[in-house]
C-alpha cells in the first residue's frame, strides 16, 4: 500500500510560492520576455492594424454604457440601517484527527 498524504505546513508551502516567484522573476527567460513586451509596447513597432470604425464606435458605446451603469451604482443611497452586503465570519480551525 501507499504512503498516507503528509499535509505540508501552511509556512512551508507561502515559502515555496515565494521562491518560485522570486526564480521566475529573476530568471532569463522572464527577461527576454520582459524585453519583448517592452518591444510590443513602442508605438513605432505596432504590429496591428487600426481598428475599423465600426469596432471603434462598439468600443465607444460600450464605455459609454458602462460609464451610465457606474454612475447609477454609485448614485445609489442606502437607507441609513439597511443590511450590509456581506459579513466576515472567520471559521474555526478543524483539528485533525
């Protein structure tokens, strides 16, 4: 038979995750990729043709429409006592057994 499952401590685990962000980011790869988004990202190495005026004017339209929703959202009042939209309510620890 197998060996049960060791659980890895939750310190251990961040730790890890860490690292391997940290040798990611410092890694070469990470730089050339770095270094070709910067290349993307001039103006003079666009790649893409302008967008036709109909997808220009979507574009328009959906920003405008998102902008009327915001605005409503955020204009709303709520009645002084109304109920919260969520409460945070820590769990307990389950012990292992």
């Amino acid at each position: 038979m197998s060996q049960p499952a060791r659980r890895m401590k939750r310190r251990r685990f961040v730790t890890l995750v860490a690292m391997s962000g940290a040798a990611i980011l410092t890694s070469p790869l990470s730089r050339a990729a770095a270094a070709t988004a910067r290349t993307r990202s001039r103006p003079d190495a666009g790649r893409r043709p302008a967008p036709s005026p109909a997808i220009q004017k979507e574009i328009a339209n959906q920003e405008k429409t998102l902008a009327d929703q915001l605005k409503v959202i955020r204009g709303y009042e709520l009645p002084p006592g109304s109920p919260m939209a969520f409460v945070f309510a820590p769990l307990r620890k389950r012990r292992q057994s």
